[in-house]
C-alpha cells in the first residue's frame, strides 16, 4: 500500500483558516482532527464524495493584538480537540526585523519506524498526573519526542527527546494560561 503524500498547509495568516472554521456548520474542524489522528478523511457534499489520503501538517501565523482577539480566532468550533493539537509561541508586540530564510531541500527519508519504549508512557503517565489539566497536553508530548527521535536518527525515543518534550510541553502551558481557546 502506497504511503499518504506530504502535505504542509502554510499560511502567513492562519486567520483565513481559523474564520472558515467558525462558520456555521463547518465541518472543517472535525476533518483536522481526524487528521491528526489518521491519515484518511472523507465527506460527501450534494455533488460529490470527497477522500483525502494524506499526512498533513499545518504552519501558520496568527496575529492577535491580545487573548481575548486569540478566543475569537479559536472560537466554539475549536474547542472539540483542534485547539490542543497545536503549538502556540507568542512573537513581539512591536515591529521586527524579518529575514527571509531559505531553507535547504534535503531528500526525502526513508519511512522507518521509531519505538516507543514502555517507560516513555510511565513517564508522560506521571508527568500528567503531577498536574491538572495536562490530558490535553499528553498526545503533543510522545509526538514532538517521536519527531525529534526520528529526526536524530534513533531507534527508540530517548530519554533525553522524552525530557525536552516534557519541558517544551511546560512552555506551551505558560503559553496556555493566557491564550485560551
């Protein structure tokens, strides 16, 4: 069976994104979420059956003056599960300097698989238990770990990808605290 084709849904602006899930009825939002666990999607309209098969990830920029201008980005419709799924960082407020970034195409790496060993889930168990509130948080923890595994070429997640998410995960609950959907 083939593999799902890459798909990365960039947008400078995600606010297009964002607004097209709040409109009423929109089942933009539920068909995210079941990409972010599966890789098979599909919908009929009134003229025709829709399927997607693909691996996607979405890098977009929001631009929200304060949180009360992030909730009216991440209304209502994002609450179900979309919200947790991604990875927020806060810029500056003023003006800054952009510098463009070109970036090096590599070759495409072979799929293989990253083991999850069994004290990765102790650990990430106990990691959530020590606080309340960090259920949503868990499923992001083993990814970021699995892709920076991945990424440095190992076998099984390691013990030092599986700290580095944990900490990561602490920064986006300070991030949370303020920004909530």
């Amino acid at each position: 069976e083939p593999y799902p084709k890459p798909v990365r849904l960039a947008q400078d602006e995600l606010n297009s994104l964002m607004n097209k899930i709040n409109i009423q009825g929109s089942t933009l939002s539920s068909v995210l979420n079941t990409l972010w666990s599966k890789d098979e999607v599909g919908g009929a309209t009134k003229d025709s059956n829709d399927h997607v098969l693909l691996k996607l990830s979405i890098i977009g920029g929001l631009v929200c003056a304060n949180s009360m201008d992030f909730q009216s980005s991440f209304g209502k419709n994002t609450t179900t599960g979309l919200v947790r799924r991604f990875i927020f960082a806060v810029g500056p407020n003023e003006d800054w300097d952009y510098v463009d970034y070109d970036i090096p195409h590599e070759p495409m790496m072979a799929p293989y698989s990253v083991q999850i060993p069994t004290h990765c889930w102790d650990t990430l168990n106990e990691w959530k238990k020590a606080k309340k509130g960090r259920h949503n948080l868990f499923e992001p923890a083993i990814r970021i770990a699995l892709v920076s595994s991945f990424a440095n070429h190992d076998e099984n997640i390691t013990d030092a990808a599986m700290q580095a998410a944990l900490c990561f995960m602490e920064w986006q609950e300070q991030i949370r605290k303020l920004y909530i959907a």
